[in-house]
C-alpha cells in the first residue's frame, strides 16, 4: 500500500481552464481573429477557431472579428438611419422614451444611463431594440414581432415588443436588416464557444431557442480633452450584462479595456472587422473561466462618435447555472443561480434608475 496521501496529490486541471497561450492577464493589445472558419464544414477548422477564441475568452475578454459576414452596405444604412434619428429634436425623440416601456426599448438620452454608479451619467444617447421579424419577400420590416417570446413567455422579465420613431422612412428597415445580419454572426459564435468550453458543439442550442437578444444604435457627442470631467464621459466603466456584445464602432475610437493590472487599453478601431467582448452571464455561466472584462468609452476625437453593439444574451428564462466543465473542488460555484432575465432587467434597473421618473421607483 502506497503511503503517499491522495489528498495531497496534484489534481487534474479542467481542459477547459487552459489556454494555448497565457498572458497573465495583463494583456496590452486586443487579439484580432479571422472568423471565416465559423462557417467551415470541417470540425478541425472549427477547433482551431475556437482554441483561438478561448485564449482571448480567458486572457482578455475581448477580441475582433475579420471576415465577419456582415455587409458593410448594411453597416452603412444602419449608421446612416441612426445619424437621422439623432438628429432629430429632442422632443421627437422623447416620445419614445425609454422609461415609458417596462422592457428598456427605445430612446435613451443624454445622461440618462448611468453605468458606472460614481459616475454622473453617461454622455451618449441611444436606441435600443429586440428581436423582431422581417417581411423577406418584400425586404421590409413587419409589425409582427417575437420579443414577447424573447422574454420568454407571459410575465418574462424582458417581454414586450420594440417602440419606432414616425416620420423617418426606411429607419425601421435599415435598422431591422442589420440586427439580423449581426444576429446571424451571433448565432455562428455559440458553437465555438460550446467547444471553447469542452462541450457538444449544440450544447447552447436549446439556450437560445428565442431570440434574446437586444441591439442598440449610439450617439457620442465629442468631448474636449481639456476639460474632460472624469465622472462625465461617453460611458463609464462596466462589464456587460448578456453573454457576448458583438460591437461595431466608427473611426473616432474611444473604445477603452482595462486589463487586471487596472491599465486602460485602447480598442482602436480597424477597419473590416467588430469587437466581440464577453459579459457576465458567460462569467457567471463559466464560473469565472471566460472573464467579463470592465471597458468604457471616452470621445476624444473631437468628432460626432457612432457605434452599434449587439448583446447577444441566452432565452431570459434559463437558470445561470455554472457549467460542469467550470466548477473544480477547488473552484466552487461563484454566483447564486438566477435566471438571465432576472438578471439583466436588475441591471438594467440599476443603470438608469437616477434618471427614472418618481412614479416608476
């Protein structure tokens, strides 16, 4: 009988946990990946990719996507039809109102946000959307919408459908096209990350039976340098609520991720590709392994700044639970288990909850 005591020998590290490539977690530039694999019959394409994205899952939480599918004449129309919507007057624009929906669609104004709790607000504005389906055989948009089923059935904590401007011909269009292009890409990740994570390719299917998903088109006004208040800035510092934001962003940067060493590291933009960063229901689903990293926006360019993020979240009705290839002896589960639209309306209830009217607190 051997005297040596299992207890005390080196215990098996989930595959998993290990990245091909480690950077300690203080990381000074943004991976770039070439997603084209994404869309390969071939499984050893999609295992290569995938390896690629979990060494930026675990060491940064952020990376771009080069060759991502979507047109740049669907970009263009969307940025354009968000320009024609910001400009509108206000008093146009606050018809939609964010506040007078239950579900946060529709208009969001300046310093109405507050992302960051010792901040003062967030200076950008902004349209946010669900899911909603298109008319394919005419190209258009249709009133018929899935975000009730988004929600995740009746009493869902996200339920509710979409709220559009009047008055700005072929902006529900241009809007809707992108969304769905984005969401396609979206679809494409899960996969990837199901085999990031040692898992079935599939095993994220029946998580996101409904489109839970929410878009938003964002208006940066610019901010001179020399009198930049610290508490005032185009969006403070945060994490991400869903699992993973897919980010278009214009050429004025002011994208900023902090690495662990507290270090902000710009986003510059490059031309061709989107920024994919993980948020926290990947965190709490992968019990930490996948990081949620905390990233803000300063305009410094001295010009109008224009982005559309896409928050691809799970169905609001399934449970966050940590994954079993995440949890380890050593490594306990981290979260108490909620479901994702629990979880996302308590955070979006926080953010803009200084600029909520008295009659919603």
């Amino acid at each position: 009988m051997s005297s040596t005591d299992s207890s005390t020998l080196p215990k098996p590290t989930p595959p998993c946990w290990l990245a091909d490539v480690r950077t300690e977690s203080t990381f000074e530039e943004i991976p770039v990946i070439d997603v084209t694999a994404a869309f390969s019959s071939d499984k050893k394409e999609r295992r290569e990719l995938a390896d690629r994205i979990r060494d930026s899952a675990i060491n940064v939480g952020f990376f771009y996507l080069k060759n991502h599918g979507i047109p740049e004449a669907t970009i263009t129309a969307a940025v354009e039809a968000g320009k024609r919507f910001f400009a509108l007057p206000e008093s146009e624009k606050m018809k939609i109102d964010i506040h007078k929906t239950a579900n946060y669609k529709g208009y969001t104004a300046l310093l109405a946000e507050n992302t960051d709790v010792t901040g003062n607000g967030d200076l950008h504005e902004g349209f946010d959307i669900g899911w909603e389906a298109k008319d394919l055989a005419s190209g258009g948009a249709v009133t018929e919408d899935r975000c009730g089923e988004a929600g995740n059935g009746a009493g869902g904590a996200m339920q509710g459908g979409n709220v559009w401007p009047e008055g700005l011909p072929g902006f529900k269009e241009a809007v809707l096209e992108y969304y769905h292009a984005a969401f396609a890409l979206g679809q494409a990740l899960f996969p990837l990350f199901a085999l990031a994570l040692e898992l079935p390719e599939r095993w994220f299917d029946d998580k996101t039976t409904n489109p839970a998903a929410i878009m938003r088109l964002l208006h940066y006004p610019p901010q001179d340098p020399t009198k930049l208040n610290e508490k005032e800035i185009g969006i403070g510092a945060h994490t991400d609520y869903e699992c993973f934001t897919i980010l278009w962003q214009d050429p004025c940067g002011g994208l900023q991720v902090q690495n662990t060493s507290g270090k902000w590291v710009d986003a510059v933009p490059i031309p061709g590709t989107v920024v994919v960063n993980l948020g926290d229901q990947f965190a709490r689903w992968t019990n930490d392994v996948f990081k949620s990293t905390p990233h803000r926006v300063i305009n410094r360019s001295g010009r109008e700044r224009y982005s559309i993020p896409l928050f691809f979240g799970t169905d609001y009705n399934v449970l966050l639970e940590p994954i079993e290839t995440c949890v380890y002896p050593d490594s306990p589960p981290h979260y108490e288990v909620m479901t994702a639209g629990d979880y996302v309306k308590s955070r979006l209830d926080a953010t803009y909850a200084h600029s909520a009217p008295a009659s919603n607190i």
